[in-house]
C-alpha cells in the first residue's frame, strides 16, 4: 500500500512527524483528521525503486497542465492557495510537488502568485511570469492561464513534431554506419582470406571493396580520432557566442532545414507575443521576453535591433520586414495589426498560419531526408552485394573452365 510523510499539528500544538498508509492521498489525509492531527504538508513517501529518472525541473508539459488546471480552479471560484496546494499534492512527480510546496510558503506569507514564481525561474520562463503579472494587476488570471496552456500546448506539439521527423532518418543512418562497420571489420576480411587461398583475378567492384574494408581495418583509430576531435571541437565552438552565432547562420541556409527552423522561430515569437500584448503587457516589455524565448542567435541579434527601432518610433512592421528573417507576410499581418489597432489578433493570425506551414515543412523535410538516407544505405549495402557475387561467379566461371 502506497506510504504518505507527513507534517501535522497534534491537538496540544506540538509539531506531529510521520507516515501514513493509505490507498490514496486523500484517504491518508482524511485518516490523519481521524487522529486529531491537522494537516501542514502530505507527500507521496518514494521508495528507491520509485525514484524518478526525469529532471527534478518542471517540463513544458507538466506547465501546461498546471496552467491550465489552475485556470479552472480560479473560474470555479477556489482561493489560488488552495489550488495550489491541491495541484501539488495530486501531482505524481516530484518536481511539481517541489515548487508547488514552495510555491505555497509564498504565498501564505502574502507574496503575489507571480513575486512566488520568481523564486523558481528555471521551472518557471521569464516569459511565463511576465504575463501573470501583467494578468494579476488587470485581474485576468483565470484568462490568461488558459490562454498560456493553449500556448504551451502549441509549443510542445511543434516541437514533438519536429523530434519525430528526425527520428526515423536518425535511426536509419545510425544503422547504415553499423552495418558498414561490421562489414569491415567482421564479414569482409573473411572473404579476403578466401579469395587469396583461391589465387584468382577478382573484378574491379570486389577488389575496390576489399581496399576499403582493408584500409577502414587498419586505420579505424585515425576515423574515430578525428570524430571525436570534430565532435569536441563543436561543442566547445557551441559554447562560445561566435561559434553558436557561426552554427545558427549555417542551420538556417541549409537546404529544406534552414526553411523549417525559420518557420518554427516565427511561429513561436508571433504566438508568444500575441500572448504577452494579449494579456495586457506593454508592446517593448513584451518583445523583450519574447526574443528572450528564441534560442536561434541570429535572430535574437536581428530583433534586439527591431525593437530599439520600435522604441524610436519606427513602428514594427518595418523594421521587422527589413531583418529578411520574417516572410513577407508575416510583415503584412503586423502592419495591419499596426494599423487598425489589433496588433494582438494579427500576431495570433500569423501565428496560426505559420504553426500549419511548419506542419508542411517537416513533412516536406521529412519526405526529402527519408528517400536520401534510405538510398544511401541501399547504395552501400547493394554495392557490397555486387562485389561479392561478381566475385563469386568469377570464381566458379575459373572453376569450371579448369
């Protein structure tokens, strides 16, 4: 039977320590009542066989849930403390349970929802808190958590979209080098043998694969040196700003994956300011938090330059139409929004259109790359399977002429 720790309060007022048995949290905390103790904090007690391998962070999708259960509580009419407090304890992971029981110190002690977020700000984004607070003062809280779920929904899908397309290709071409390995260093070199013993010409493709595999055997170290070098050299060029910026201008010139990246970086800068404007934050505020939420530094670079242009009263459509890194009508949608006052609604438009043409271009990345990486794999395996008949037959053809 699942264990609960507690902390409560025994009737004479001394601190009370403990666990619980009980099916369920809320059976172990109506069983505590039955002692007489009042309750300060319930947790699920976890074994070592139930503790969690995931981040003790809390994950884009955990948030929005959160996001959104608690935009149902405060519509239901329940305190926000109490919401928390009953998120965290229904929750079955650790981190939630973590910040949530922080969360809820704060508040007790009569900080805001968004000052108790504050002190969490890697499971919380700047983004995220910027917009409760701006949503707080104008007293749209319940609103504006449903309307950040949605985008944290939206964002989580486009990036399990983009997981799954390179999945498949991934796994083919890590196949593909599999293979060619046991080839050369297993299956290959058995053949040589056989072929010399035999002492008999063997066809161009069979001797041009037994070089390979013999060359690839001997020098096998020099190839793993060097992708290991090559593999430590771009992760510490990554961690440097001149080599991130040098990498994020290459991903975004590569054929059908440089197109898709963009889309993806224009879809989540349009949603999330369309969110931030939405929820009553101020347009410079707003395009601060949300370059900050784009990780492409070419980007990022580009719109720190569109808002200090915006700041002096160039408006946003012009100067974001002048970055080159915004389709044309991503422009357009802006302007109009500049123009008849509803900037939030255009940028929630665009976003929309851009979230189905990112759809498009990771199918289209995905039809292109699978074709490639397959016909790769075909061309190695079918040219080893050439060599190695051609010289099969050549063999049987001296044979039988002998």
């Amino acid at each position: 039977m699942p264990k609960f720790a507690y902390v409560a309060l025994a009737p004479d007022g001394a601190q009370a320590r403990g666990v619980q048995e009980a099916p369920t949290l809320a059976a172990a905390r109506m069983a505590l009542v039955h002692k007489r103790l009042r309750v300060t904090a319930i947790e699920p007690k976890t074994s070592w066989t139930q503790i969690e391998l995931t981040p003790s962070r809390i994950r884009p999708a955990d948030l929005m849930h959160l996001s959104r259960q608690l935009s149902a509580f405060l519509r239901a009419g329940i305190p926000i403390l109490d919401a928390i407090q009953v998120l965290g304890e229904e929750s079955d992971r650790a981190a939630v349970r973590r910040v949530l029981a922080g969360v809820g110190t704060d508040l007790r002690s009569g900080a805001t929802l968004a000052d108790a977020l504050d002190r969490h700000p890697h499971d919380f984004p700047d983004w995220y808190r910027g917009i409760l607070r701006s949503a707080e003062l104008t007293g749209r809280l319940d609103e504006v958590l449903e309307q950040l779920s949605t985008y944290i929904e939206k964002d989580v899908e486009a990036r399990r979209k983009i997981v799954s397309a390179v999945i498949y290709p991934s796994v083919v071409f890590v196949m593909s080098i599999f293979t060619v390995v046991v080839l050369s260093v297993f299956v290959l070199p058995k053949f040589e043998d056989l072929f010399a013993s035999l002492d008999v010409e063997l066809p161009l493709t069979t001797r041009i694969l037994l070089g390979t595999s013999r060359f690839l055997g001997h020098w096998w170290w020099v190839f793993a040196g060097g992708f290991a070098l090559l593999a430590l050299t771009g992760f510490g060029a990554s961690r440097t700003q001149p080599g991130r910026l040098l990498w994020h201008r290459v991903l975004l010139r590569l054929p059908v994956v440089g197109d898709t990246v963009r889309y993806a970086l224009v879809e989540r800068f349009t949603r999330l300011l369309a969110s931030m404007v939405d929820a009553g934050v101020s347009l410079p505020r707003s395009m601060e938090v949300a370059i900050g939420s784009l990780r492409n530094l070419v980007f990022r670079r580009a719109l720190l330059d569109v808002r200090e242009r915006m700041l002096r009263g160039e408006g946003l459509a012009g100067p974001i139409a002048a970055t080159r890194l915004f389709p044309g009508v991503a422009a357009q949608m802006i302007r109009v929004g500049e123009d008849t006052g509803t900037l939030d609604t255009q940028l929630a438009v665009a976003a929309k259109f851009y979230e189905k043409e990112l759809d498009y271009k990771i199918s289209k990345a995905t039809a292109l790359i699978e074709p490639v990486v397959i016909i790769v794999m075909g061309g190695i395996v079918g040219f080893v399977a050439v060599a190695l008949v051609s010289a099969m037959y050549g063999i049987f053809g001296a044979n039988s002429l002998s």
